[in-house]
C-alpha cells in the first residue's frame, strides 16, 4: 500500500487540484448484503431510513481513503445524460419493492450496445429476463463472459436517487463472482466515489433473479447532482453471466 500511495502524494504536492478516490465492497448472497471480512460496518441509508442490511468497508481493497491525480475516468463516453425526462414505475413490486424507478438509458439492452461501452467479448443476446419488467416485447440481454466488461452511459443523478437494482442471470459455477462496481463524480470538485458489489455464483439464485438494493456513493455538492456510471466485470472461476433491466430509484428526500 505505501508503494502504491508515494506517487499520489506527490502529485498532489506538485498540483493545485486533487480528486478523491473513495472505494468500499459488498458481498451478495441471496439477494442480502453480507459484510465481507473486517471490523469495520455500516449501514446503509435509503429513503430517509436506514436499511436493514448491513454492509461492510474492505479495507483489505485499496484502503477507506485514497487521493489521488488522474483518477479512473468514469463516462464511457459522449457527455452525461441529464437528470430531466424520466419515467418511473414500481417495476420490482413483484419482490415487495414498491419503490419507483427509472431505467438507465439503453438499460434493457433492446437498442443493442447503445450507450454501452463493451470490451473483451461482452455482447447482447437473445436472452431477455423472464419477468419482463421492461415490456412484454422485451428479448435482450447483456451477456458478460470471463474477461470482458460492460460500462453504462454516464448519468446525471440527483438528490435521493441513492439505489440501483437489475437482474442477473447466474450459471451457478462455484466461486464465480459478478462484480458491479457504482462510479460517481462530483462534476464541480473532481471528487470520485466508488462502490463494489460482489454476487456470489455459489450462492445466489440459478436462471434470472433481481439483485437487491445497490446502493451508490453519494458526492452531491452545491449543484444537487453527480454523475453515475455503472461498471460489470467477472471475477473468480471463469463463468460467463447476463444482466438486463437496470434501473435507479429516483426518490426524493426533499
């Protein structure tokens, strides 16, 4: 860790501007948030209450707090998608969630890789979650083999919107792991935040299920906004899984 640290100490020395780097991790098994190893707990707050599950910082990562110049570029591409023209639905009331939420541009993937940015042999497939929460027309999926990654369109996200949740469809091969990891950017300061969640192949649900609650930094300034991008990747023995349907909760608390 310290090898890793002397060159940001230095580069913020020698520069006027700083970002912030802020990374914790999640361990999901069964649709409930499992502190992973060490002392260290949290809860997590989601409209205006605290949510029963408890999750954990790992410092065991990369450390609770790292600053650093030239942080990792959260936007896939193109500028940030505004925070205005949504639409909402309680889509996950099936599984006791009756909150509202709008689905990330190209979510369910039916417009194939737009507003996606792809690497290492993800792809879209005919293979669309068998709830069909996004239409009853819906039919694709985003396939995610070992190695590869699948980053959303960066979003402008706003006060209370603090929850992501999507669905996963799990090969169940023991010790393969989902990564998700939720990047979110202060566009006036340059502060970053990130979140890690891992769904656990061994104990998560065989076929399609809906993940839980994600929930993502928060770096709101004076604005009331941030930019959020969502980040999936493979971890673990190789397997491949699919995802479709990802939505944010657009709460209000004000």
């Amino acid at each position: 860790m310290k090898a890793n640290l002397a060159p940001f100490t230095s580069a913020i020395a020698t520069n006027a501007f700083k970002r912030t780097l802020v990374r914790t991790r999640h361990t999901l098994f069964d649709g409930l948030a499992v502190p992973a190893p060490g002392p260290r707990t949290m809860r997590t707050r989601s409209k205006g209450r605290l949510s029963a599950c408890a999750v954990a910082v790992s410092a065991a990562v990369l450390g609770a707090l790292t600053f650093a110049v030239g942080a990792p570029t959260v936007m896939a591409f193109g500028a940030p998608v505004s925070c205005s023209g949504r639409t909402e639905a309680a889509v996950f009331s099936p599984w006791g969630d009756t909150s509202s939420y709008f689905q990330i541009p190209n979510g369910g993937v039916e417009n194939g890789a737009t507003d996606w940015a792809m690497t290492g042999g993800a792809y879209v497939v005919a293979d669309n979650e068998t709830s069909h929460v996004g239409g009853p027309s819906d039919a694709r999926g985003l396939r995610i083999p070992a190695g590869a990654t699948a980053e959303s369109r960066t979003i402008c996200v706003s006060r209370g919107e603090d929850t992501v949740r999507l669905f996963v469809k799990n090969a169940r091969i023991s010790g393969s792991i989902l990564h998700i990891e939720a990047i979110v950017r202060n566009s006036t300061t340059g502060q970053i935040a990130q979140t890690a969640f891992d769904v656990n192949g061994d104990a998560s649900p065989v076929g399609w299920a809906p993940t839980l609650r994600l929930g993502i930094p928060n770096l709101l300034g004076g604005t009331g906004t941030q930019e959020l991008t969502l980040r999936f990747t493979t971890r673990g023995t190789p397997a491949t899984w699919t995802i479709d349907d990802v939505y944010v909760d657009p709460f209000k608390s004000y």
